[in-house]
C-alpha cells in the first residue's frame, strides 16, 4: 500500500496478521472478530515488502495516474475513494482531476501512514481531500458516496477480501464503480491473477464490467460495478480458489473453522 518507512511496514505486517506469506492459519481467533462470519481466502496473502515500487516522479514519466484516471472516466465533481492510500501519489492527482467540487477520500489501515498524508494533505493545502483510517476487514466508507473506489497495487494485501469487499459494497453510489490496478501473478508475489479477482469480486455480488493490459503502469485494470445479486448475509458467500490447470473453483464449504 505504498508505504513510508520500515516502522510502517513492520506495522502494516502487525495490522494484516501476517508474518510472511501465509493462508491465514489458525483458529478463529488469529482474525478479526468482525471477519469471522466470513469465509477465509484461500490464498496466500502477500506481506509488504517495500515502501514504494518508484518514485512519484518516475510514475508520471509513465502517465500513470493520467492514463489509469482516464480510462476510469474520472470526472470533476466526482467523489473518490483511495484505498491503501499510502503516502497519497493516486490521492492528490485524483483531487487534481475532481477538482473544487469533488472530493477525495484516502484510506489506508495504519495509523502513522495516515498520519503522514494527512500532513501531506495539510502542508500542500488540499481542502478538497480528507484522510480516513480503516481496518483489514473494512474500509469504513460511508454509504452511497462515491463515484468511484481506486484500489492501486494493494489487493493482494488484503487478508480478509469477502469482508472487506462485502464491507466496500455499499460505498458506492447506484453508477459508481470499483477501480483495480493489479499486476499479473500469484497473490504470493505481490499480484492477483485476473480470475481470481473476478471470482472473489462476484463471491459479494459485484460484477466486472471491463478490464484491459496496462503494462506501464504494472498490471491489468478491472472495473466492477454493483451488481443485482448480492449474497443475503455473509454465510452464504462461496470462496474461491485457483485451480492446479487454471480458473478458479468454488472452495468446499465447512461449518466453522475451530
């Protein structure tokens, strides 16, 4: 999530449960008491290894936020999230393009990165952005506000991604839209393979409605919207996981874990 510092990674490690890459392993007390009506993700997830992958100025050599802004449609007037905000490159580019009548939220899940952007925010005087700390289970987004959610290069991170979706999906407004930015591999090694992404998206009822290559930026973008079949409550959401052969299946469902 694009951090800053050692300490914020060691944090952010602390934060996410995890110690390496790991499947979540335990009982239901290594998780979060508000993801435990939640299926686990059957997955490794990826632990943060760095602060950033490049310097802001290399990125916009690559037009990256140019180029991903412009293919989300983003607008003035809009209001956006920011998830895994981190030190707030996608934040205040985002403000830039909504402009004075837009708004701009930045999440992250640690105390001190949100700390730091919020100075950030303070001392280059963005009075169109506001700072929000969330959890690994939920965003803590309020509902119906957005026109579009951005999660950058962080969904791999996410332990706890039917919660936290599950938690996102009443974020949005009746049009608004979930932008991903993720590279091409293994959860494991900093990525999600796109069906994977697809399948835990739809797993809490959102669809895909586009996605297209984006190599100079790092990955491929999936756009997913609202979609007209949310699960009823969190006990019937049906993980995924990747298959040996490729694609994805369902992941047989137990009682509980003990």
């Amino acid at each position: 999530m694009k951090r800053a510092g050692a300490v914020l990674l060691l944090a952010s490690l602390a934060a996410l449960g995890l110690s390496g890459c790991n499947r979540l392993a335990g009982g239901e007390g290594n998780r979060p008491a508000d993801a435990r009506d939640f299926p686990r993700a059957d997955r490794p997830v990826a632990p943060i290894i760095s602060t950033h992958w490049a310097t802001e100025e290399q990125r916009d050599r690559l037009h990256e936020a140019q180029e991903v802004m412009n293919w989300a449609r983003v607008q003035p007037g809009m209001t956006v999230a920011d998830i895994g905000a981190g030190e707030g490159y996608y934040t205040v580019r985002l403000a830039r393009r909504v402009g004075p009548d837009g708004r701009v939220l930045a999440e992250d899940i640690v105390g001190e990165v949100i700390e730091a952007l919020g100075r950030r925010v303070t001392r280059e005087n963005w009075t169109n952005v506001s700072v929000k700390l969330g959890t690994p289970e939920n965003p803590k987004l309020p509902e119906a506000s957005f026109d579009r959610v951005f999660m950058v290069h962080m969904y791999h991170e996410i332990a706890e991604p039917y919660a936290f979706l599950w938690n996102l999906y009443p974020a949005l407004k009746p049009k608004g839209e979930v932008i991903v930015l993720e590279s091409n591999r293994p959860t494991e090694n900093h990525g999600t393979p796109p069906e994977l992404l697809r399948c835990e998206f739809a797993a809490v009822g959102f669809v895909e409605v586009d996605s297209a290559p984006r190599p100079s930026s790092g990955g491929y973008l999936a756009r997913f919207i609202q979609g007209a079949s949310k699960p009823v409550d969190p006990g019937r959401i049906v993980a995924c996981r990747l298959k040996r052969n490729g694609g994805v299946e369902p992941v047989p469902q137990t009682k509980k874990d003990e």
